[in-house]
C-alpha cells in the first residue's frame, strides 16, 4: 500500500531506458524531482523505524518470555533434578545403615526424591530442544533414573528377605547415582545456566536496540532537514503534516526507549537479585547435600575414612565459601539473607556433629557412629540447613518471577504500536509533501 | 574339609602351584619396584613355588593370660588401644557378611577374629570390623590399618612374601557358580562366556588359567558378581566353593556345579613386623581345634552343609 503511495508520483517521469542513478540525477536538477526525492527518503526510513521497532520489541519480547518461562525454569528444574538425585541416594544408604526394616520416612523420603526427579525430568525434557548438550544429558538421565530405581527395589526386595546381596545392589545403585545419574544431572545444571546467561542476551537484543535509536535518530534528522528545506523553497514556514509527523516519531522513541530502558533495569535487577542468587543458593544445596550423602556413604562402607571422607572435607570448603558469597548478595534484615545467615550458623553445627560422628567411627565405636550421624538430632540440624537454602531460593525465585514480569511489561504493545506509529509518520509525511507537489502540475 | 596326610601335602601343593599363586594387585608401601613390575594377574605370569604356603610360624609356649599380654608384644600393643581391628568384607554370606536384620557382620572368618579378641582381651566384642577391598587386603596388612585380615583369604607364596600367614584355618577350593537352567557341568564347559569374581582375587587369576577360555570379569567383591550375575551381566561366578554356598543361598535360581579345579587353604595375614602375634595367633588357632571351638564355629555357619570335618592340620616352618 505504501509502496503504491510512493510510486503513484513516479511513473510519468520514468523512461525504461534511463539507469537507476541517471533517473535520481536528473530529478535532483528539477524542484519537484527534489520533493520526490525528499519524500522518497522520508517514507523509507519510516517504514525502516516501523520494521526495526516492531522487530526489535518482537525480540525483545520473545527473549524476555524464554528466559522467564524456559531458561529459568529450566536451571531450577536441573537444581532439582541434581539435588533430590543426591539426596534419593542419600537416604537409601541411610535406611541401610540404619539395619533391619527400612525406616518408614525414609522410605517416603526416597521415593519423594524420586517423583521430584522424574517430574522435573519430564517438564524439562518439554524445554530443551530435541539435539543438544541438555537433550543428550535427559535422554541418559532418563534411562539412567528407571536402572537406578530397579536396583533400589532389588536392595530393598533382598533386605527384606535377610539376603546380605541387597547391600551389593545398594551400592551398584549408589555407583549408578554418583557416576552417571549427578554428573548428568551436573551437565544439564550447567548447560541450563549457560542458557539462561544466553537468555539475558537475547532479552536484552542490544544489536536491535541500537540499530532501532540509529534509525529513530535518522528519521527525526530527515523530517527536521525536509522542513527547513521546504520553509525555505515556499513560502509556508510550516509545513503542518510533516510537523505532526515529527512529533509521532518524537513520542514513538520515547516510548520505545521508555519500554526498553525499563525492560533493561528489570533485566538487571532479574540477573543480579535472581538468577545469580539462585544459581548459588542451588549450588549450596548441591554441595549440602553431597556432605550428607559421603557421609552416609563412608559409613555404608564401613572402611574408615576413605577417599569420600576427603570429598566431605574439599566440600565442606567449597561450601563454607558458596555461603558467605550467598550471604554477601543477601543482606542482613532481607529474608534471604536472615535464611542464608541461619543456613550458615546450621552447617557449622552439622560439621561439628559430622567431626564427633567421624571420631567416634575412627575410635571404633561404630553403632555409636551410626547412630549420631543417623539420629534425629544431626538429621534436624542438616535437614535445618538444607532447608533454610530451600526458603532463600524460593524468596530469589520469587524476586525472579517479578522482575522478568515487569521487564516483559510494555514490550507487546508496543510491538503493535511501533509499526503503527511509523506508517502514520510515512503517511503524514506524504500528505505533506503531495500537497507541495501538486502545486507543479 | 579334607583329613590331611604329609604326603598329600605335597600334591596339593603341586596342584596350588598349577593353579598359580598371585598376590594382590593393589600397590604395596616401600616396594615401588614392584608396582612397575607386569600386571599380576597375567596368567603367563611365572608360577611362585618357592614356599610351602600352608607352613606359619611354631607357637612359642603357652598362650599369656587374657588382658596380661607380655611387654614390648604387638598383642600388648592391641591391648593397650582396647580393640583388635580385623579386616574382612561385609558380603561373603556365611565368611563375614552384614547382618541385615542387626546391621552386625558375622560369619566363620569373624568369630575366627573374635577368637583372638577373646585371647588377647577375654571379651571377643573387643573387636573393630573394618571392611577392605579384595584388592586391599595384603597392602592393609602390610601397611597396619589393620591388625589382622581374615577374609577367605588363599594363603600363598606370592602373599607370602608381604605379609605373615596364620596356620591354615580353612580348606576351600573354586567352584562354579551358573544358571540352575545351564547345562555347564563345570568351568571347562564356560569357554567364551563371561565369569566374574572380585577384583585382586586369586580366583580372579585362576580364571583366567583354564584351557576353555572363559573371560575373566572383575568386580569389587562376590556380592557385585551376584548383582551381575542376576541382571545378565556374567554368565557365571567362580571362586571358592564356600563362597559359592553362600550367593547360591540368596538366589534359588542359581546352583553350584564341577569338582574342585583349585585348593584354596584360608590363613589370616597380619603384618610380618610382629612374628609373635602371628605365633600368638598360631597358639590360639591350636588351642581352638584341640578343645572343640573350631568344629562348634564350623557348625554354627556351615553345618547346613553337612557335619563338621576334621579342622585343617597346622604345619609349621621352624
């Protein structure tokens, strides 16, 4: 339609013979081919900026949708794909130590992590594109979380029967988990980041957004430049359409730099008091729960301190360092960082408890070892801990969840109004400049 | 098992030497040579004939009254920390293996560790079960992470050489273990199929000494052969028919076939630093077969087996 606007004027003068550049040097010789020319301009860069906003709030838009709705979700899924994994083979190797019948919570507790996994599997699965580093991460954790799950049953099948083999199928299940099933589960947490870092790129559309000011700017320089020319070629110092015209284009960049600037800060804010705490905080618990899982597992082994007893003390460490940068994000006062703070004080006494039960084992109390680590007192205090990093996720989840909302606000409508606005410039600015060029005929 | 003559000493040690002797796998402290040297498990390995690995050390007297160990002895030095640390696995049902009913390990090797706990300290609760790798049980010995490794351990030359054997406290030899629906009469009729036992084993090895050619699968101990044998993974297990009872127990679709193709006399190793515990031990051992104590703990574990036999005949090589 506009296409047909802007050549409407050109036909009479054209010659098929005459060459592109010859054509535009000839019109620039003569007052009406210098209007043609000016509103030739207009109308490009106008349907230009309509292209460009609208692609770039489409942009915008879609990255802002993918991080909130698939990449973020897909990093927290992986969290707890990873953590009720550590935590499944965690409890099985409790409910051993602790001998005879398997205690009932245990057992729930188990199977609870296991439901957790499959369904975060499952809705993950939904998110990752079919080829891929975390497809091929799902695919195995797929197959690898019904082996496990055969070899638990078998564990606990032969336990029930006295058959001394449930302990060796305990610990093919465990080799299964801590060989396959969390290093896995680790790739797909970590692809799932590297998603969500790509998520902020794509949201943010830097490429577009500059490209979209270039041409705003160009569009306000053309409509000014072919005012003045047109004040001073006739004698109407305004020229009322293409005065219009400007002010559209004045209130669309606003607008539109309005909406973006504020998508950004959201952005930022998003990253910086969301997704980073919670790629930390679901860091910590990982770490957590590994501590509890090689302590379980030393003394499943009953071999003194081996090489996961050297694990716990290189995670311990890690740990101690997640929590204090967790606890630097997370001020004092904030309920994140009351919950951090709370985690930290918690964990300290979950090592103390954990150097008693190791003292006890390498003294050769073992049933007392046992016992200690797998009473419901150290059980509380870790159970405390994981815990309390499980309320400051959710609180950074939340925060999450709200600013990627308010990031996303205004980009759909003006994804509408941006194209809009500019094919009104481009149809201002032909009525402006037709009516001066009716005046040659 | 068998009634021992002096001169059947002598053949059995010729079929133990056509069975070969390996010691364990596992890296020993102080004999870095030796880790360099080609892999032990290599069947074409030369055949170590050099001892008589059913021979320990003579006891020296009487055994000392429990809790009054004599100055400057290891057993006084086991006295002194107030409890004997006995290496052993936690899944040979009927050896040592968990209890799952009371989370405790028991069988026939640790009652024979509570047997010397009781020697030293009068109480054969005075015991630290530490559970090692097949594969580990000469380097823990050796390095006195524990005390004493009974564990249906083979006694034999190549061990010999890094650590001290009790006198022979049990005669074992390699079976078979198959499917209850497989036609294998023994370990000759598995050529080709996939048999397991535990990694640093001498069963290990002697797989893969038989003519037939079955392929030898290691595994970190009996327990994880039965998990593969019973998800597919292996065709059979073979090792120590006393072993063999007790997986074929915990799976009645699995049996036991063939003679004997290996002899397998279990000693418990301890440390060749202290040669009076090995004496003490030795002491005890013949006290516990002369009184009766031996046939009651063969009883306690095994009579489900048929009635106790004459226990193994100590020989001594001073």
């Amino acid at each position: 339609m506009s296409t047909a606007q802007l050549d409407r004027p050109v036909p009479p003068v054209a010659k098929p013979s005459g060459g592109v550049l010859h054509r535009v040097s000839r019109l620039r010789q003569t007052s009406p081919g210098r209007l043609q020319l000016i509103l030739a301009g207009l109308v490009a860069l106008g349907l230009l900026t309509g292209l460009v906003a609208g692609l770039t709030t489409a942009s915008a838009g879609a990255g802002t949708a993918d991080l909130g709705n698939r990449a973020q979700p897909l990093l927290v899924e992986a969290e707890t794909i990873y953590s009720a994994l550590a935590d499944a083979d965690t409890t099985a190797a409790q409910a051993f130590l602790a001998g005879g019948l398997e205690p009932t919570e245990l057992t729930r507790r188990y199977e609870d992590d296991l439901d957790r996994a499959s369904t975060a599997l499952t809705s993950a699965a939904r998110r990752t594109p079919e080829t891929g580093r975390s497809a091929d991460a799902i695919r195995q954790l797929s197959a690898d979380v019904s082996r496990y799950a055969a070899l638990v049953a078998s564990a606990r099948a032969n336990n029930r029967q006295g058959l001394p083999v449930g302990a060796a199928y305990l610990s093919s299940a465990s080799t299964l988990s801590r060989e396959s099933l969390q290093p896995q589960a680790q790739v797909l947490f970590q692809a799932a980041q590297d998603e969500v870092d790509d998520g902020y790129r794509a949201a943010r559309s830097s490429w577009w957004t500059a490209l979209l000011v270039l041409l705003l700017l160009a569009l306000l320089a053309a409509l000014v430049l072919a005012q003045r020319h047109l004040s001073r070629s006739t004698r109407r110092t305004f020229n009322v359409p293409l005065v219009v015209a400007t002010a559209v284009t004045l209130v669309l960049a606003l607008g539109a730099g309005g909406v973006l600037i504020s998508q950004r800060a959201h952005l930022t804010e998003a990253d910086t008091e969301g997704s980073w705490p919670v790629a930390l905080l679901a860091e910590t618990r990982i770490a957590a729960l590994r501590e509890r899982g090689d302590e379980a597992l030393t003394l499943a082994a009953r071999s003194g301190e081996s090489a996961l007893e050297a694990d716990f003390d290189e995670t311990t460490g890690r740990l101690d360092e997640l929590l204090a940068d967790a606890a630097e994000i997370m001020p004092d006062g904030t309920a994140a960082g009351d919950s951090v703070r709370s985690a930290t004080q918690g964990h300290r006494n979950y090592v103390s408890a954990h150097d008693a039960v190791r003292k006890l084992d390498n003294g050769g109390d073992y049933d007392g070892a046992v016992a200690l680590a797998i009473g419901s007192r150290t059980s509380k205090t870790f159970t405390g801990v994981t815990d309390d990093i499980g309320r400051a996720l959710q609180n950074r989840k939340d925060v999450f969840s709200d600013e990627i909302g308010a990031a996303g606000r205004g980009l759909g409508p003006l994804t509408v109004l941006g194209p809009l606005l500019a094919l009104l410039v481009c149809g201002l600015a032909v009525a402006g400049i037709r009516a001066r060029l009716e005046e040659y005929r | 098992m068998r009634a021992r003559v002096a001169l059947a000493a002598v053949a059995a040690l010729t079929v133990l030497a056509a069975a070969g002797c390996s010691g364990d796998s596992s890296p020993l402290p102080g004999r870095p040579s030796e880790s360099a040297a080609p892999a032990p498990t290599n069947p074409a390995a030369p055949v170590d004939t050099s001892c008589n690995p059913r021979a320990s050390l003579k006891p020296a007297g009487a055994l000392p009254a429990p809790g009054r160990m004599p100055a400057d002895s290891y057993m006084a030095v086991i006295q002194k920390r107030g409890r004997l640390v006995l290496g052993t696995s936690q899944d040979t049902l009927l050896f040592s293996s968990r209890n799952p009913f009371s989370g405790k390990v028991e069988g026939f090797d640790v009652d024979m560790g509570r047997q010397i706990a009781a020697a030293i300290f009068g109480d054969p609760d005075k015991i630290q079960i530490k559970v090692i790798a097949y594969d580990k049980r000469v380097s823990s010995a050796v390095d006195g992470s524990v005390d004493l490794v009974a564990d249906t351990m083979t006694a034999n030359c190549a061990r010999w050489k890094d650590v001290n054997f009790s006198s022979i406290y049990y005669e074992a030899g390699q079976k078979v273990l198959v499917s209850s629906a497989s036609a294998a009469k023994s370990i000759d009729d598995l050529g080709g199929k996939k048999v397991c036992a535990a990694k640093g084993s001498t069963s290990f090895d002697n797989i893969g000494k038989v003519a037939a050619k079955p392929i030898p699968v290691a595994r970190a101990g009996f327990g994880d052969c039965l998990v593969a044998f019973q998800q597919n993974e292996v065709d059979a297990i073979s090792t120590d028919d006393t072993i063999l009872i007790g997986l074929a127990a915990q799976d009645p679709y699995a049996k036991v076939v063939g003679p004997r193709y290996t002899e397998e006399p279990y000693g418990m190793a301890m440390s060749n630093a202290h040669p009076e515990f090995t004496r003490f031990v030795n002491a005890v051992l013949a006290k516990n077969r002369a009184n009766g104590t031996w046939k009651s703990t063969y009883e306690r574990w095994l009579g489900d087996f048929g009635a106790a036999p004459q226990p193994p005949v100590a020989q001594y090589r001073d």
